[in-house]
C-alpha cells in the first residue's frame, strides 16, 4: 500500500456510510528503535491548506477560529479504527462524535433548517 | 432508455445555452457560414469528453472530482476549483441573464428586475426537486429548442456551402474577430462544468459497467442534438441576418434570426427557447458547482437527498445562486459575460482536461476500460489548438476592441 496514492485524499465513510471528509494529512510516529507508522489521519482544518503553503494554514486557523463551529484544528482519526481501504476508506467510528461534521452540523442548524423545506421538520 | 434524458438534459444545460446560441448567431451574423467547423469540432470534442466522464463513473464509481482530488492532491486540486468555478460562476450569470432576456422580450420588464424571481425559481427547483425531476424536466422543456432546426430548414440553406464551411478557412478581413468567436464557440461547447455534471449524473442514476454501451450512446446522441441546434442556430444567423447586415450587439438582435423564417411568432419562440435552454444550464451549472465542492471536499451530496442531510452541498449552491444574481440586479450585459467566459472557458480548457486525460489513463481507476490512442489524440490535439487559438486572440480582440 502506499500511503500517498491509496490513502492521501482518499474519501472517509464512517460506520453508517456518512461521508466524513477527505484525508489531508497523516501523522507517523518516528523512533530510531523501530519502523515509522501511521498513528492518526487528520480530517480538514488548516492540514489541507498548509500543503499549498504554510501562511494558508494560519489564515485558515485564523478564519476557523473566527466563525463557525470555531474549532480551528484538523481533526485527528486514530489509525487503529481504520477498517478498509478500497474505494473509499472506511472507519470504525461515527462521524458526528469525531468532530468532522462540526461544521455540516453548524451550517445545517444556522442556515439550512431556517429555511422552510430543508427537510429538518420531517424529523422533528 | 430513460437514461437518455441525461444525455438530452447535459447536452440542452451544458451545451445549447446562452454561449453556444450568442456565439453561434455572432458567428453566423458576421461571417457566414465560415465558422461551422468550429461548432462540428467542439462538439465531436464533447462527445468524446462526455463518454469518458461516463465511462469513469460507471467503471470507477468515482466522479470527475472525485477522481482528481484522490489522485492529484489538494493543492492541485484547489488550483483547479479556483480558475473552473470563477469561469462557471461567470456562465451562470450569463445563462440567469438569458432567462431574464427571454422574459424582457416577452414582457417588456428590463432584465434586471427579472434578476432576483428567475434565481429564486432556479434555487427553489435545487431546494425541492430530485435529480430526476431536474433531469427530465429541463430535457423535455429543452426539446423546443428543436424551433432553431425548424427555422434554419425554413430559410432553404445551401447544404453544399455548409458543408464546405466544415474545413477551417481565413476569412479576407476581420481576423482577429474570427479567431476570438472561434474560441468562443468551442469555449461555449466544451464546458468542463458539463463533465463534472455529467458524471454527477451518472453516479446519481447508479450507473455500473452494464451502462458503458449506454453511456456510448447517450454521449453521441445528446452532443449531437446540441450540436445540430447550435448549426441551425449559425445557419439561421448566416441568412437571416448576414444579408441585412445585423451583428449580434445585443440579444434582441440575436433573436431576430428566427423571424425572417417565422415572421408571426419567431421572436417569441426565440425567447422561450432560450428562456428554457438558459433555465436548464442554470440549473446544470449550479448543480455542477456545487457537486465539485462537495466531492472535492469528502461532504454528503445528492440532489435527491434533503437539504438538511448534505447542508454544505445545499449551502453552496444557495450562495452562489444568490451571488450570480446581483451583477444582473446591477444591469451588467450577460451579452458581454457571456462573450468574455467563452474565451476564458477555452482558455482554462487545459486545467480541466489534462489532469482528466491523465484519469482516463490510469489502471487504477478503469482498467482495461482506459482510453485508447485515438480518444487521447482527439482531445489533446483539440485543447491544445483551442488553447492556443485562446491565447492569440483574446489579446487581440481586448486590444482590437
């Protein structure tokens, strides 16, 4: 597998096949005793950015912490909820609980569902 | 063989639209027939665009975005979002525009009041309908584009000059002019908006591998369609208007080609035509918009579902629709945003169909369902030519005037 090209930008579903982001960036661990391996994928926040450049990544945190849900950090997957990789990559987790739909949740609650026929009173 | 609606819908939304219908009379208007070859070479282009747009969701399962955002990253992916969405933002300005001309020359209301109602309707169809109902929908209100075909066979064209006009040609003056309403008519033909819609589509409609024949068929008869009414469209403009020296300036200029072949009622079946074939692209251009920040981003999306499950999806068409409206509140010509984002849509062709021609090679994502040499050669030579002939003459109209 290699970690660019099969997991890199790949689309993330939880467990009930909601769509949680893309992945933007990983984090490895490092140690001079043992091979590096992928402990956490980072979902959103300012790790897309800062691939393009890293002030793009301080305004993103910057413009996070300002509106929305204000949380202005990517949200971080631990590797070990990882169930497949094929299509898109699924995961042990639900999405609404890791904080990668925090702002879908915030968009939803502030905009959308004011408006009539977002399809929210069905449910209430 | 319902599916064919996608094709019709894609083709009427992405295809006979504001752009290819302006740029078409212009052509016609100012230069005959001459231009032809441009209309019959975008649009063999689109067929083979279109096809592999289908043949990547069918195969891989993944959209146009999809595909190119996992398989060139963010960064590039983001470069593309910036320069596609500012030239299809441009276009849905246009086609809001023509609904709102089509309504002037109707009611004799100025378009800009007609701004705000026309986007409203545009938003409340996105906010209500499934992609069925907007499929099918705008397929069958496009089919009375078909009056273009009907006006153009009225005016007895000399089938041999438009078939000669098939091979490109210099004209004796106006050069400049002729190659920037080329770019033009191939810019208004292959809308890269029109792949991701298309694919989009297919990925809505659940297409798997057994669809790839249909998918052959869809491509080649619903490009055609738009095809053959964007000839009319320059046939009718070649005889109707060429002989009495009328330039197409303004869009009640433009409409005046229908009603030397149909004096009673062709200025008002111009304006419906348009009102419907501009409602369709808006509808497709604000769909394709928002489906590429949602597939490039990872969020839920389907037009089927309510807006409350895919809120970023719903959110981003409802900004930008609300946006496009307020150039034309503020009377700005869609005439002149049409002619502009033609040229710049050849002009960005590149960065949509490079990366999209690498995708259509890639084992990963199709197999032994990639493209073959003469798919890639096809496209490549005719994006290079458009880019170049881009390159060359937007410069000299901004320079010529």
């Amino acid at each position: 597998m290699g970690l660019v090209r099969d997991v890199l930008d790949k689309k993330l579903m939880d467990r009930e096949d909601c769509c949680m982001g893309r992945v933007s960036g990983l984090v490895m661990h490092v140690s001079e005793h043992a091979q590096p391996r992928v402990t956490h994928i980072l979902i959103g926040g300012p790790t897309p950015w800062m691939r393009i450049h890293p002030s793009l990544g301080r305004v993103s945190r910057w413009l996070a912490g300002m509106w929305g849900p204000k949380n202005g950090e990517a949200v971080r997957i631990p590797w070990s909820r990882v169930e497949t990789i094929g299509r898109d990559i699924k995961l042990d987790v639900e999405a609404k609980e890791t904080g990668a739909l925090d702002w879908e949740i915030w968009i939803a609650r502030h905009v959308i569902e004011r408006i009539p026929g977002s399809g929210s009173e069905e449910e209430e | 063989m319902l599916q064919i609606t996608l094709g019709i819908v894609t083709s009427v939304g992405g295809f006979l639209e504001i752009g290819s219908v302006t740029t078409a009379a212009q052509a016609g208007a100012r230069f005959g027939y001459q231009l032809l070859w441009a209309i019959a070479l975008g649009t063999i282009c689109l067929i083979f665009l279109v096809e592999m747009s289908g043949r990547l969701a069918a195969v891989s399962k993944h959209t146009v975005v999809d595909a190119m955002r996992e398989r060139f990253g963010f960064p590039f992916f983001f470069i593309v979002c910036v320069g596609i969405v500012v030239v299809a933002f441009m276009v849905l300005v246009a086609e809001l525009g023509g609904i709102g001309f089509g309504l002037q020359i109707l009611t004799g209301i100025g378009f800009p009041w007609w701004a705000v109602p026309i986007s409203f309707v545009v938003w409340l169809l996105m906010w209500k309908g499934t992609f069925g109902l907007i499929e099918n929908g705008a397929s069958l209100l496009g089919l009375v584009t078909l009056s273009f075909l009907f006006a153009a066979f009225r005016l007895h064209p000399s089938w041999s000059s438009a078939g000669a006009a098939l091979i490109p040609s210099m004209p004796q003056s106006g050069k400049a002019q002729y190659g920037f309403i080329a770019v033009s008519i191939i810019g208004a033909s292959i809308s890269p908006y029109l792949m991701y819609f298309y694919s989009s589509g297919a990925i809505e409609d659940k297409w798997d591998r057994t669809y790839i024949p249909i998918n052959r068929f869809i491509a080649g008869f619903g490009m055609t369609f738009g095809g053959v009414l964007s000839i009319a469209v320059l046939i009718a403009s070649a005889l109707a208007l060429q002989p009495n020296g009328i330039l197409v300036d303004t869009f009640p200029q433009a409409a005046l080609l229908m009603t030397t072949a149909l004096p009673k009622w062709g200025f008002y079946l111009f304006a419906v035509s348009m009102i419907f074939a501009c409602f369709g692209a808006a509808l497709e251009i604000s769909l394709a918009i928002a489906y590429f920040f949602a597939q490039g981003f990872g969020w839920n999306w389907s037009e089927d579902l309510e807006p409350s499950k895919n809120a970023r999806y719903a959110f981003v068409y409802t900004i930008i629709i609300m946006l496009a409206a307020i150039p034309l509140v503020l009377g700005v010509d869609p005439i002149k945003v049409t002619v502009i984002s033609m040229a710049l849509t050849s002009a960005t062709l590149p960065l949509a169909i490079v990366p999209f021609l690498f995708l259509m090679n890639d084992p990963i994502y199709l197999g032994k369902y990639r493209n073959g040499w003469i798919s890639n050669t096809v496209v490549a030579i005719i994006i290079l030519m458009s880019f170049v002939l881009a390159v060359i003459s937007i410069p000299l109209q901004i320079i010529g005037g």
